[in-house]
C-alpha cells in the first residue's frame, strides 16, 4: 500500500490528521506529511 498527501486537494485544515492520526501528521510549516 502507497499512502501519499494529495497537495492539489489539500486545504490544510488537519482534517487527514483528525481522521487518522496514525498516518498523517504535519510538518513544522502546517504542511500534512505521512508518518508510516
């Protein structure tokens, strides 16, 4: 399995890390990153 962060989707409201914050983290700019 590929996870990956769609930046064209992306509006940078956290909702991927509220969702599963297992997976998706942010950076320290805000920006989501995937953690595994």
């Amino acid at each position: 399995m590929r996870v990956r962060v769609d930046e064209d989707s992306c509006q940078g409201q956290q909702m991927c890390s509220i969702a599963a914050p297992e997976v998706f983290g942010s950076d320290e700019l805000g920006h989501a990153t995937v953690l595994i």
